[in-house]
C-alpha cells in the first residue's frame, strides 16, 4: 500500500471516530509534520477523502471534516461526556452506551472534563447531535446548569436531573435501599449503621433520606457513619479508615452495616477483617450497588444489582436521532424494582454485641 493511501486510511478512522468534531482539521503542513511524509503524500491523502466526500474545501482554502456526509459518523453524532478522573461507574456506562450505539449505526465519541466550568463542556454540547452527560458530585453553577437545560438533546446517566427538565436514567431507585434493610431485618438484625464515603451529590442525598425514613418507619437503631470524600479522592480508602477508627473506639453495637455504595462496603469490610470480625458471621456488609463483581469477592456481597441499561440508552439514542422532536413521556427513566443478591456477607444476627 502506498504511503499516501495508509495515511488516508489513518485520516478516515479519525473522521469517523469523531476526532476532529472538537477541533480544526489540521492544515496540511500541520499533517505532513504530524505523519513524516511529504506536503505531495499528504496533498494526494487529503485528494483521496474528498472524493470520499468525507473532506471538503472551504472558499478560504482550507480544508474540514464534511458533517454533512452520512458515512462520517452514522446516522446521528454522539458523545458521552464524563470527568476525567477513572470510575468504575462511568466506565460502565460509556461500555452501554457504545454498545446501543453500535446496534444502531451510530459512533460515540468520549469526552471528559475536569471541573463543571471546563470550556470542553459547551463545545461538547453544541457540537454533537446528542450528548449522555455521567454527572460530576462538585456543586454545579448556576450558568452550567441553565446551559444543561437549554441543551435540546442532552440525557444524564447515573443521576437524576429530572427536576431540571433533563431527561435522565436511574438505575438505583433510592426507595430500593429498604430492600437491603428489610433482608437484613429478615435475618434479625435490629442494630443497623449506615455508612457513606461519596460526595453528597444528588444520587447520595436520596439514598440518605430513604435510609433515614426506612430506619424510622421500622423503629431500627443505628449510626449513620458519614465523611464524603472530595473529586479525585479514594472512597474505599476512606470507608477504611472511617471504621478502623470507629473499630478502635471499642464501643460499636451494630451487628449489621448498610454501605451506600461498593466501594464504601470495599473498605469497611478490610477494616472489620483486620479488628477480628468474620464478615457473614459476626458482622453483616451489605452494599447499595455492586453489578457482578459483587459475586466475586471474598465473602460473596450483598448488593442491589443493576438490570441492564441497554433498551434505555437505545429509546435515548432512537430520540436523538430524530432532531427535531421534543422529549416524550417520562423524564425520569428507571427500573420499577432492582433485584438483590443475597451473598455470603450477610447472616443472621449474632446472638450478643458484634463485639
């Protein structure tokens, strides 16, 4: 293959990967420094897409990316807009939205950002036909949050901005937290504490106020345990030391903990394995959220587990297709029930104190 021709081939898997939809397509002496070759290899290259139709020349002269070629990126233009730091949650998402996408026709190109006043966001959303937005738990300012709501084909995943006017899927029903509860009242246990290490964003304020109105209705004791990291921060690691030092006081009562998230239930029960406690046996751990993973660890964990997202994503990517049309139905897309794994981090309640 000539060099011209596998420079070509690089430049369209670019276009249509969405590449250059947040920047200029480089000029080509941008081009031929870029790959090493000659401004006459990377003049045939740019000769080769525009017969594609996938390039065009501007009457200045130079040349861009051809948004309206259908072959560019499918049938309609997506991104998934997410912070930049690593989260299982998040990569999770980005996997089902690609994959509804890709039965579709459809590319998704991913974009993160660092803080909610990061100039990416408002580029993200005027340049794409259609953006799912996974939610930062910083406090969001007022100018972003109107520009979320001006922003005609916009869906937020993992958090509910329903209120705003903002179409968004849910996963986790923050009422389902009464079913961990209501198992571990199944096993006797009457002494349950609460425990959360997440920022207080709106998807963890929910489950606080479920938590607190479940454990009222039910006349059941227990602490709420309570330090919410900042961005960027580890939320196990935090979980961990929260209870060794709670462990250390020498005065916990509970036989049962009810973390609101994973990864809290991650560090709570290393710190309950290294002051003694047998996790199952002494002490039950139970977790808002796990997925499957949740069968993997050693105790197997007690979690809410998450139905699968797929037609959700699918009904979202189906409507931002159809650019002029205004949402339909509910705002709010979620689950009417979640099922729980009973793993083997919850038992019945020890007859005497947890310790």
């Amino acid at each position: 293959m000539k060099k011209h021709d596998q420079f070509a081939r690089v430049l369209e898997t670019r276009i249509r990967k969405g590449d250059y939809f947040l920047r200029e397509f480089p000029t080509e002496h941008q081009l031929a420094a870029e790959s090493g070759t000659s401004r006459m290899t990377t003049r045939r290259a740019l000769s080769a897409l525009m017969d594609k139709g996938l390039l065009v020349r501007k009457p200045h002269g130079r040349v861009s990316v051809n948004n309206d070629h259908e072959t560019v990126t499918g049938r309609v233009r997506l991104a998934f807009l997410a912070p930049a730091w690593g989260s299982y949650y998040y990569d999770t998402w980005r996997h089902h939205v690609d994959l509804a996408a890709a039965r579709s026709g459809t590319a998704v190109r991913t974009v993160d950002y660092v803080h909610w006043d990061d100039p990416v966001i408002p580029q993200t959303l005027s340049a794409f036909d259609g953006v799912f937005l996974a939610v930062s738990s910083e406090p969001i300012p007022d100018a972003t949050l109107k520009l979320l709501q001006r922003t005609k084909k916009l869906v937020v995943v993992d958090s509910d901005f329903s209120a705003h006017g903002v179409p968004s899927i849910e996963l986790f029903p923050p009422a389902a937290i009464g079913k961990l509860g209501n198992h571990l009242l199944s096993l006797g246990h009457r002494h349950i504490d609460c425990l959360n290490t997440q920022p207080h964003d709106a998807v963890i304020r929910q489950r606080l106020d479920h938590w607190a109105m479940w454990q009222q209705l039910n006349k059941v004791q227990g602490e709420l345990l309570e330090s919410p990291v900042q961005p960027y921060e580890q939320a196990a690691l935090r979980a961990y030391e929260v209870m060794k030092r709670r462990l250390a006081e020498g005065t916990w009562e509970a036989t049962a903990l009810l973390a609101l998230t994973n990864t809290a239930a991650t560090g709570a029960i290393r710190a309950l394995h290294e002051h003694g406690y047998r996790v199952g046996k002494d002490i039950s751990v139970c977790a808002v959220e796990g997925a499957g993973e949740a069968r993997l660890h050693v105790p197997s964990r007690t979690v809410l587990e998450p139905l699968d997202p797929s037609p959700y994503v699918a009904m979202c990517i189906d409507w931002m297709g159809k650019r002029n049309e205004p949402w339909t139905g509910p705002l709010l897309l979620q689950p009417p029930s979640v099922p729980l794994f009973e793993g083997e981090s919850t038992g019945p309640a020890p007859g005497r104190r947890a310790r």
